[in-house]
C-alpha cells in the first residue's frame, strides 16, 4: 500500500484550496524544507510522522488542507487537530528563530575576531578609549568650576546693578554654558560606563571563543 502523505498549510491568510500534487511535482521537494507547510507522512513501520521536509525516500499522493478565515479549515481523516496544527507552526517558527540567533551570534564572534588580534589588544584599546573619555570628563569638571564662579560674580555684580541689561545677558549666557557642560558631562559619564562595559563584554567572549576552539 503505498504510503500517504498529508500537507497541512500553514498559511493562515490563503485561499481555501484543496489538490493532490502529482509524484512529479512532489519530488522536486523531497528532502527540502518549503515555507509555510508541515508534512505528514507514515514511515516504514506504519507510524506518523510530521516535518517541515518532505522525506526522501517516501512516494504516495500529497493532499493540501484547506485554510479560510485565519483558521485551519478541514483536516484529513480528522488526524489531526487544528491545535496540533498551530502547536507545529509555533515549533517550526521556534526553531527558525533559534537559527537565525546563531546566525547572528556567529556573525558576532567573526566580527569580534577581526576586530582583536589577542587579548592584550583588547586591554590596551579600552585603556586607551577609557583615558579619552576621561580626559573630556575632567575637561567638563574643570569648565563646570569656572563657570559657577563667573555666575556667582556676575550674581554679586547683577544684584548691586540690577537695571544692567548687559549683566544679566552674560548671567543668562553663563547659565545656559552651565546647563550645556553638565549635559556633557552627563554623557561622557554615560559612554565611559557602556565602553566600559562593552569591552568586558568583548574580553568575556573573546576567552569563551577562544576556549571553545581548544575543545
């Protein structure tokens, strides 16, 4: 008897549809994953089994389901439910995902790879990026002093003139200098602790790869 296999569409949108492809058609996909469809099939021991690849080495009839409104439509034989169906879509979706995080983790380790030659480069780059930053910071610091001290002499002055329109535009400016500086500061403060970060980070994984290509 020959062994039958069923396709269950995962197209939730589709058209209601229902054929049996031809041998033909049907073995130019054998042992290729097709978006969007899960096969059931029944293996050498009359067991069934559900993929997204239709098997190899298996012949019969392949029967599309029928999906309207968003939902499955119609199972063959009632074998399988319409739960069963999302739970495989959910599965296949899962391990898509799964697959494409390695991709990108991949991607990441080869770009970290290029971007050090060893692990001391790793210590020396940060240093040197650290001492940058920290150099703005105290730059910022030391502006943030001299401006609180020109406030507070152009304060005294306003506050003994007070009808000096010219005082208090430099007060209005110094103020607002003020504000600018401690925004920057603000940030500087905030990027020295990601690159910070980000380079332990680096270092961390850098190990782990290199670990890893030991084994």
């Amino acid at each position: 008897m020959k062994n039958k296999l069923l396709i269950v569409s995962a197209l939730v949108s589709a058209i209601g549809l229902t054929y049996v492809d031809s041998d033909a058609n049907a073995q130019n996909r054998r042992g290729a994953s097709t978006d969007n469809m899960i096969y059931k099939y029944f293996d050498s021991k009359g067991n069934p089994v559900y993929s997204d690849k239709l098997p190899a080495d298996e012949k019969g009839e392949f029967s599309l389901l029928s999906s309207r409104s968003g939902m499955i439509k119609e199972v063959v034989e009632g074998e399988l439910s319409k739960e069963e169906v999302e739970d495989l879509i959910r599965e296949k979706e899962e391990t898509k995902i799964i697959a494409e995080t390695k991709l990108q983790s991949d991607a990441k380790d080869k770009a970290l790879l290029v971007a050090y030659s060893s692990v001391s480069d790793i210590d020396k780059l940060r240093d040197y990026e650290l001492e940058q930053i920290d150099l703005g910071i105290k730059n910022n610091i030391d502006n943030l002093a001299t401006l609180k001290d020109a406030i507070n002499r152009l304060e005294e002055n306003y506050s003994l003139d007070p009808d000096n329109e010219n005082i208090k535009l430099d007060l209005d400016k110094a103020n607002n200098d003020l504000a600018i500086v401690q925004e920057t500061l603000d940030a500087n403060k905030e990027m020295y602790a990601e690159r910070e970060r980000k380079y332990a980070e680096d270092k961390k994984r850098y190990l782990e790869i290199l670990e890893e290509k030991k084994e």
